[in-house]
C-alpha cells in the first residue's frame, strides 16, 4: 500500500518535470523561430535586401542618424505645351514657399524640359533641355519620354545633391518635405493600381523567374520616388529600355496602358535589386484622400466632381468641378470658386493651393 502511494507520488512529480521541460523546450523553440523570422524578414543572406515592408520596422543599421540633413534635388519632366508649363509654376511656387522651412530637406530643383529646345519659363523655372525620343517612338505616349529625359540628365548635368526626388507638374508641396529615404533604400508611394502579382504573366516577360519572385517588383511608380542619385544612374538606363520594350508589345500596351512606364520603373528597379520604403504618407489623391494631415505631397490627378449638396458625382460632370483636364490650351484663372459646403478638406485645399500660386506668380495668364 505504502509502495503504491510513493510510486504515485514519484509519477506526479516525474509528469510535472516532463512538463515543465516540454514548456521551456517548446518556449525557447517559438523564441529561436520568430527571431529568426524577424531576422530573414529585414535582410536576406547577403544582408544587402531588404525583405519586408520596411514601412513597419526599419532596420537599425539604416537609420538616418538624428538631427542628420540629407539634402534632395527635385527633378521633374515636362513638355512645353501649355497643359504642363502652368502645372510646373505652381508647383515651383510651392517649392520656394516649403523648401527654407523648419525640418524642410529640399535641395536644389530642376525642370527637365524634354522638348529639345528653350521656351518661355527659362528664367522663372530652373530647367535643363534635353532631347526627346526620335520622332515616332513614343507612339503618342509622351510619358515614354520621361526616363530617356532623366537618363540625359543624370549624364550632363551637375548636381549637387546625393539624392533625387523624382516628381511631377501637377503635385503641390504641403509642408517641408523631408528625405524618406534611407541609404540604399528609397522611398516610394504605393499606388493601388500597380499589381504586378496579378499581372505576373506580363511582367516575367521583363523580369525573368531566375530574378526572385514577382513580389520583388514593388506596387510603385518612378513618382513619386526619393532615391540616390548613383542608383537613379544605374536603374534610369534600364527603365527606359524596358519602357520601350514594354510598348512594343501589344499585350503589355493594351493591359498597361497609360501607367506602363510606372511598371516599367517598378521592374527596372527590381531587375537591379532595388526595394523601396512604401511610405503611405509620402502623398495623397483627392477626392480619394479626404485628408492632407502628415501628407507631403497633393497630387491633382483625378477630376473632382461635386453637386451643391457636396457629394460627389465621380464619373458624372459635377455643378462644381477642378479638373486639370479643363485647362488644355491654357492656365486656368485666378480666383477660382472654391467647393460647396461638405466637400472633403483635401478639395478645399487643393483649390486654395492653386488661388494662391494663381495669385502670385507673375504674367499668370501668359503662355
């Protein structure tokens, strides 16, 4: 009786030490696995990729020293139809109000006027000509001329700065803007339309299987996009041949369309190991974004349609409207009519933001 009542004792305590050894065996092994994770999930095994979105965590040994300036030069791309020179004023006007700010890190600005000859903003905008595609080549897509212009330019020109932002005409800076990018990892907007996994099809035609996973290839475009100047040397080459390879074939064209040079970065990037920061902050879309709060950058691409109630009439010409398209041949006037009551405050800004460069920038109604 007694032997039996030991040996239970001595079985209860063998089962609470087996326990307590497959809890700490089973903790450490949990620990060494999601530290692993976490590892790989940072750097790959050159420790040179970066492999998760470092819009979560930035790794430590890239991080921007405090109270460091990292200065960037603006670039953008332009023609000289009348459509583009007006975007270009006031954006340079929102450039000289941001750029001397508390916390700006702006650096120099050029407008890289791919029309192959001066016009008439010379003296009020900071430009550099360079040529455009022979004639023909860009089939009527004159995007398809940006990258062989930044090619052109990183190649003659001199410029200070170790970074680069790569904007548009029609973005408006609001605030001081800051470098997003961190050493060898840019920073880039995601664009909800750029999917190259569901278009994995088309673009292993531009990126091979032996390259790595189509995953690589990031949901951007080259703008907006802070990067530096000596990788922006390296990718511009190959985003312009792809570019063009891209619009040689009919399937690509067709299902691309208007943003084929935006995957044409995104893959020419990739092709040279390139991953980009996704900074969700870095712009926004009115009427999409209803908000410029942490926003850098307000891009006026879309149409923003409304009726007098404030709601908005999207596909449907609205009682009150801003479209750039509106304004093709020309500038659009002074003192545009602001939205009615309920539109949201991204509109509002927005065409505010036009009034004032409208306002202030001399000989407006000038070509």
């Amino acid at each position: 009786m007694i032997g039996k009542k030991v040996m239970a004792r001595i079985s209860s305590l063998l089962l609470v030490l087996l326990s307590l050894g497959f809890f700490f065996a089973t903790y450490n092994l949990l620990t060494v696995v999601i530290h692993n994770r976490a590892t790989r999930a940072l750097v790959d095994e050159s420790g040179s990729h970066l492999l998760a979105d470092p819009i979560i965590e930035m790794p430590e040994n890239v991080r921007k020293p405090k109270n460091a300036k990292l200065p960037f030069h603006i670039a953008l791309t332009a023609t000289d139809a009348a459509y583009s020179k007006w975007q270009c004023r006031i954006m340079y006007y929102w450039y000289k109000k941001k750029k001397d700010l508390p916390g700006s890190e702006m650096g120099g600005f050029t407008r890289i006027l791919h029309s192959g000859s001066p016009d008439n903003l010379m003296d009020e905008i900071p430009t550099f000509v360079v040529d455009p595609l022979p004639a023909g080549l860009d089939r009527g897509y004159v995007v398809l001329n940006r990258p062989w212009a930044f090619v052109q330019w990183l190649e003659k020109a001199t410029i200070e700065e170790d970074y680069i932002l790569m904007a548009e005409p029609d973005h408006i800076f609001l605030r001081p803007m800051l470098n997003l990018a961190h050493g060898d990892y840019p920073a880039a907007f995601p664009f909800f339309y750029i999917r190259p996994a569901q278009n994995e099809k088309l673009v292993r035609k531009y990126y091979p299987e032996e390259y790595g996973p189509v995953t690589n290839v990031d949901p951007i475009g080259n703008s907006p996009v802070i990067i530096k100047k000596d990788m922006l040397e390296k990718i511009a080459p190959t985003w312009m041949n792809v570019s063009l390879k891209m619009k040689d074939d009919p399937e690509t064209d067709k299902v691309f369309g208007w943003v084929l040079e935006m995957y044409a970065y995104a893959v020419a990037s990739a092709l040279h190991g390139v991953q980009h920061i996704l900074q969700k902050d870095f712009m926004l879309q009115p009427p999409w974004d209803l908000e410029t709060k942490k926003k850098f950058i307000l891009h006026y691409t879309y149409g923003c349609d409304y009726n007098l109630k404030g709601e908005l009439t999207y596909g449907k010409i609205g009682e009150w409207r801003f479209d750039k398209r509106s304004f093709l041949r020309g500038p659009p006037p002074r003192n545009l009519s602001l939205p009615p009551p309920g539109v949201p405050e991204s509109v509002v800004t927005l065409v505010k933001m036009v009034n004032e460069a409208t306002a202030n920038i001399p000989h407006w109604d000038s070509e």
